[in-house]
C-alpha cells in the first residue's frame, strides 16, 4: 500500500501549467550541457509529456518517468509507445528503485509534485540518493511570496487556492526562501531560482535549479 496518496485519476498526459512550465524546462536543460548519454528521471511523471518532450526534443535516451498514479502510467505508455517500457509505477516515498532501471542520475526532475506531498523531506532526501555526486535536480512547484500571498488576500481567493476540496490537491505551499531551507537540509544547494506565469512576484510557478553536494 503506498503511504498518503490518493489517485490523481490522469485522462490526458499533461495539465494546463505543462504551457509555461516545460518549455522553460528544456532551455534550463540545454544551459546544463549533459552529454546525450546522460540518465535522467522525472519522479512523479504523472501522464508522462515531459519525459516524452526531453526524449524526442533533446534526444536524451536514457530518460525515465514514475508516478504512483496507476492512471498516469497508464496513459503515458498508450501516447507513447515508443517509450513506453521508460515508464514504471513507483512510489515517492520508495527509495529502491526498480532493478531493470539504473540507480544512479545525472538529472532528477520533479514538476508540479513537492506541493501534493505530506513529507516532502522524505522525497527529497530520496531524490538526493538517486542523483550522481553533483547530480541536478529541477524542480517545480507553485509559487508563493509576500505580494501574491497579498493580492490573494485582497481578492479573497484563499478558499479556492488552497484546493482543500480536491482529492489529492495540493497541500503544501512553498515560498523561495522555505523551499531553499528544505533543498539545504535535503543535501543540495541552490544554482538558479526561475519564476514562471503572470507577472513577475505574482508567478504561477517557480523553477528551481540545484546541484547535490
């Protein structure tokens, strides 16, 4: 039985913030300069679009996604068969992978996933395993900061923003500087913080950029 999670019930394989967020993901990407043999894995895959875009964009072959959703999985290897043995049920909170997979990374992506977790320090610390020394790590999640936080407030849009009535919505909210603590206390350090949709400290998103230490 996997611990705290609730099916996200996937029908297509990419969300609305896939628009903003994956291009953005292969320009970072592409800066990083990893030859195309390197070994990537997105954790938390879900309908399995990203790994998919970085497989025939960047040409990266050994590219792999999990996700807990049975549904996910499901529908990332009906879209693309051609990849589809790259795609596994996992859970986050696992930290042995899958034998037939390698166990160690020069890339781990985890887009829009630390915000529906209970224990977000336990995946990081899982993802710091997987990664090779000075690995990378990009990593999404919706943003939050002092401006925002106050236009929500103004706009009195706290109760629809804090999704408390979806099944498996988002629970945790992250500003830079609380998600810079936790990266630090996972074992990584900060290399570029992007921020992504709307206007500038009212971003939908922020990307974040960190190496294992």
């Amino acid at each position: 039985m996997m611990r705290n999670y609730t099916e996200y019930e996937w029908k297509e394989p990419e969300t609305c913030s896939h628009d903003y967020i994956v291009p953005a993901i292969i320009k970072i990407i592409k800066k990083l300069g990893l030859p195309s043999d390197a070994k990537v894995l997105d954790a938390g895959c879900g309908g399995g679009s990203l790994v998919h875009t970085i497989h025939n964009e960047l040409g990266f072959k050994n590219i792999y996604g999990f996700d807990a959703s049975k549904s996910g999985i499901e529908v990332a290897k009906k879209n693309f068969p051609e990849i589809a043995e790259n795609f596994f049920i996992h859970n986050v909170y696992e930290v042995k992978l899958p034998d037939y997979i390698p166990q160690r990374f020069d890339l781990v992506i985890s887009m829009e996933v630390i915000e529906h977790l209970y224990s977000p320090k336990d995946y990081l610390a899982n993802i710091n395993q997987w990664l090779k020394n000075d690995g990378y790590l990009i990593l999404t999640t919706p943003y939050h900061g002092y401006v925002k936080n106050l236009a929500i407030s103004l706009l009195n849009k706290w109760d629809k923003h804090h999704t408390v009535n979806w099944e498996g919505g988002h629970i945790k909210f992250f500003s830079k500087n609380t998600l810079q603590r936790l990266l630090h206390k996972t074992g990584f350090l900060l290399v570029k913080f992007h921020g992504k949709g709307r206007l500038p400290f009212l971003w939908k998103s922020m990307i974040i950029v960190a190496q294992k230490v």
